[in-house]
C-alpha cells in the first residue's frame, strides 16, 4: 500500500514516478490478482493471517465455555463492507494533497509493521496502537474483521479485473437442495447468488470448495 500513496503523493505533486521497491511491489500484487484472483489476501497477507489466528482463539475459548460465538447482522455487513474504499479515498486524497504526512503516528499498519520488525520505539504512535487494538479486537470476534471492512487494499484488489479461468464457480446441479454449506464456511461471508461466480470480495481462501 506504500506504492498506492508514492503514487498519489507523486501525481500531487507532479514529479516524476519512479519504480521503487514499493511501487513494484504494488505492480507485481495486482498483476497477480488478475491471474489469481486474491490469493494474496487468503495465503499471504500477514496482517490477514494475525486475524485468523486471533479469531481461531475466540473461537476456541467460545467453544470451552459453550457459549455462541458473536455474529454481525446481514444488514450491518452490507454497508460496513464499503467502508474500505471510504478509506481508500480518504488516504489517497491525503496522499495526493500532501497532507497526510500531518496523520503521522495515527496508522495501525505503520505500528503492526514496527512491531513485526522488532522495533518497539513506539512513543510517537499512541493513537495507532489505540487503532490496531480495536481492529484485533473486531478481528477476535469477527472473521476476516479488517479484510472485509478496512482494508484499503483489499478495496483496490476487489476492483481489478479477474481472468475467466481463476474465477469460482459453483455448479448448483450438484448441490443438495437449500444447502450453504460453501457459504457458512467462507471467511468473508460472501453470499453467492444463484448461479453467480465468485465476485471482487471473495479472498479465494478456497474453504468453500
């Protein structure tokens, strides 16, 4: 994501735009999601994976003491999944208006990162860490919390253009009648319409199949 705000910082300004290690990653990640769909975000994102690992403990401790794990209503999803390109925009906005060096110290997946290097000289992201324990929060107690919600790349992602041959698709002649068996199992909780492929939501974690 650091190659999306070089980018938009650079367009801002009108400099020229250099392939650095950022941007190529940018460039290699969303040439990758249009062969494969999202494969990035089921098997490789990190911050993806510190979600499944903190929602697998909820779910065993709601397990231990036989209580029903916590779940978001339908229509609550509906329009918290778009909170994710508001947060795109926001940041890109930022970037491109040069302001967003002034939200330093306010960025979760600055600290996230920090810590994941093994640096802890944290004093200056107060409000960060604030944010990242909220979103390990929401991740204990929802599945795929920050994915489906806030995550700014996952926005981008999901508006790339997809290759035929990757894309899902359910073949409802061999389902047994008012099954949703795929659908209760998907991390995001992407509901598949009948006969519809897989959209730009689903993280091709392939649990479905």
């Amino acid at each position: 994501f650091s190659g999306v705000k070089y980018i938009a910082g650079q367009m801002g300004t009108g400099a020229q735009i250099e392939i650095t290690s950022f941007v190529l990653s940018l460039i290699i990640l969303c040439a990758s999601t249009v062969v494969f769909v999202r494969f990035f975000c089921g098997f490789a994102c990190a911050f993806g994976s510190l979600g499944d690992a903190l929602h697998a403990i909820y779910l065993k401790i709601c397990k231990k003491l036989k209580k029903k794990p916590v779940s978001l209503k339908k229509e609550w999803e509906q329009w918290l999944i778009l909170l994710k390109y508001v947060l795109l925009a926001g940041i890109v906005l930022a970037c491109f208006f040069g302001v967003y060096g002034n939200a330093r110290g306010t960025s979760p997946w600055d600290v996230f990162s920090m810590i994941h290097a093994g640096n802890f000289r944290l004093s200056a992201y107060k409000i960060g860490i604030a944010v990242l324990i909220l979103l390990m929060i929401g991740m204990a107690f929802i599945e795929r919390f920050f994915c489906r919600f806030f995550c700014p790349m996952g926005a981008i992602f999901a508006w790339l253009p997809v290759l035929p041959f990757s894309v899902l698709d359910r073949d409802r002649s061999n389902c047994i009648p008012k099954c949703r068996a795929c659908e209760i199992k998907c991390p995001v909780d992407y509901q598949i319409k009948r006969d519809q492929k897989n959209g730009g939501e689903c993280i091709h974690c392939m649990q479905c199949v």
